[in-house]
C-alpha cells in the first residue's frame, strides 16, 4: 500500500518519507479500512516535530490519528457486515503505530464510526480530533440553551465545530477572530458576533455586547494567552473548556480572578474522552450530519505525495478552518 511515515523527529520535509509498506491485516475486534481521507491536526504535527519535548513512540510512525474510508475486511469477532460501510475515524494513531496516512488502516472496530452517505470522506476526517473536541470543550459542563457562548479563536477548525454544535444547542454565540476572513467564516457558522482580538479590546467589547453581564461558557484555544480576558468576562460559576495553549503552554495566572467567581475550568484531551462523552459527542454529530446541519470548513487538500506541505501549512500562521490529504 502507498503510505507515508517517519522514524525520526524534525521538519514534515526532513523526516516524512513517502513510499509502499505491506498492506495490514485486521486482528481480533479489528478492522481494515480502506482510507479515502486523512485529516490532519495540529496534535499530529507536534507529534511530528517532537513539540515539547515528545520523543518518537514507536521505530516507524504512520501519522495521523483522523480519517474516512470504507471497511473492506474485519478481524475475529467482528460482524462481517461491517464490510462496506462508509465510515470515519478517531484515535488512530494514538498509542498506536499506525495512523490514516495511508491506503489502509487497521484499528479496533471501535474506532471507525458509520459515516453518513451524504457526509464526504474529507469531512468526515475532520471529526475525529475538531470535532469531538469542540463537543467536549462545550457541553462537558451541561447544556448551553439560552446561554451565552465565548469561542476563542473563531477561524480554527474546532472553533468552527463549536460555533455550529453551540448555535444548534440554542446559545447565542461571540467568536473572537483575527482577520476580516476569519470573522467571516465565523458569522456564516452562525456566531451573532465577532471580535477582532487583534485591534479591539476582546474583554470591554464582551462587557459591552452582554450588558455587562458577561460570558457563561468559553470555548478556549489559547488558555495562556486568555486567561485574563477570560477571568474578566466570566460570569459567576461560568465554565471554560480549554483544549490547547500553544502561545503560552507555561504562565501565571491570578488565581481568584477566576476563584472568586467560583469558575470551573476543564483541560479537554480529546484522545481521552470517556465513553460516554465520546458516544455524546458521536450522538450528536451524527444528528446533525443526517440533518444537513454540519458544515465542515476545509479550506485546503493535499495529495498524499505532498504530505509535508500540508503539514506546513497547518504549522503556518493564519491558517483557516481543516487540512485535509486525500489519498
């Protein structure tokens, strides 16, 4: 089978070869899927490049952990009519070996969820990590109807799922964004409001759009360099679900600008996802998906044989919504 992998860390264009490894055979509980699409995620390319400090899991890595395709064999105590089913994938690569950036994959049976037949291959391999991230980081603290929803970041790709799952739910929506394009795609998702966090105050502009009430449920990609915006527009007993502090993975915070206001604050991994939030989140979006009520932003496709740049172009600044290699 084509496929892409490394066997050392550094730049996508140093260590990502492209090549023809052996065609996997599913074991038991397993299925092989024959990948179609295969996402690709900021985690993935920290992996890559051994961002803080990660060293190389196994002596040959196939990366990515997100994709879609169709099951064309199953393993020992597999239904063989999971054969044939379109379906996308979750956790593929992690604390395995082999990811979706191949031709083949084979993984728990778990782990490939039926895709809907009006869902494409390229959108469903932007659910996995986006997806149930931005599920997790919103509800993990109840319902949001009626509620008033922050999304940190409203250009990204789980940004983009949290505005949509946000809106669906019955919450009125802020985004804050960067570039007149960002602020774009978040209104067209359905944020009632954006905020230029580059040329606006983002905390006296939420103070002002809420009454001064303030924010009761923060979708947060950034939580170091947040965390004071944060703090002041939180209602009492608000919630954030943060997912990712790549600006400031290490900083200080005042402890009772958030304490005094009895917040509650969840560090969202999405390879980790309990059962039940896992199956909460795949409850929903497959609701959604069968409804036509899910747009999946992907804004670039790679071929396979141009991995590295799509894994620069998700390292580069300003990217907008999924990346995605079709294979």
């Amino acid at each position: 089978m084509r496929a892409v992998w490394f066997e050392a860390l550094g730049p996508a264009a140093d260590v990502l070869q492209v090549g023809t490894l052996d065609t996997p055979r599913p074991n038991t509980d397993e299925v092989l899927v024959r990948v179609h699409a295969s996402g690709v995620n900021p985690s993935d390319t920290k992996k890559r490049a051994g961002w803080g400090g990660g060293g190389l899991e196994f002596p040959r890595i196939i990366p990515h952990s997100d994709g879609a395709g169709v099951i064309e064999a199953v393993g020992p105590n597999v239904d063989s009519g999971r054969i044939g089913q379109r379906v996308w994938i979750y956790n593929a690569q992690f604390g395995r070996a082999d990811g979706t950036a191949a031709e083949y994959v084979a993984l728990p049976s778990a782990l490939a969820v039926t895709l809907p037949d009006t869902t494409s291959f390229a959108a469903g391999a932007c659910l996995g990590v986006p997806a149930c991230t931005a599920h997790n980081a919103l509800f993990w603290n109840g319902p949001v109807d009626g509620l008033t929803v922050l999304v940190q970041g409203g250009g990204g790709a789980v940004s983009g799922y949290a505005i949509q799952l946000a809106v669906a739910a019955g919450a009125r929506v802020i985004a804050t964004t960067s570039s007149p394009e960002k602020a774009e795609l978040a209104r067209r998702l359905g944020a009632d409001l954006t905020i230029d966090y580059k040329q606006e105050d983002v905390a006296a502009a939420v103070l002002e759009a809420t009454d001064g009430r303030g924010i009761d449920r923060i979708v947060e990609v950034d939580f170091g360099a947040n965390a004071e915006i944060d703090a002041r527009v939180l209602v009492a007993k608000g919630a954030i679900g943060t997912y990712s502090s790549t600006r400031r993975p290490r900083f200080e915070f005042d402890y009772y600008g958030f304490g005094y206001k009895g917040a509650r604050i969840n560090f969202v991994q999405v390879y980790m996802l309990s059962p039940a939030e896992r199956a909460a989140a795949i409850g929903k979006l497959t609701s959604l998906m069968a409804q036509d009520r899910l747009t999946h932003s992907i804004t670039e496709t790679y071929p396979l044989n141009r991995i590295a740049d799509a894994h620069g172009a998700q390292e580069g600044q300003g990217r907008i919504g999924n990346i995605v290699v079709e294979i």
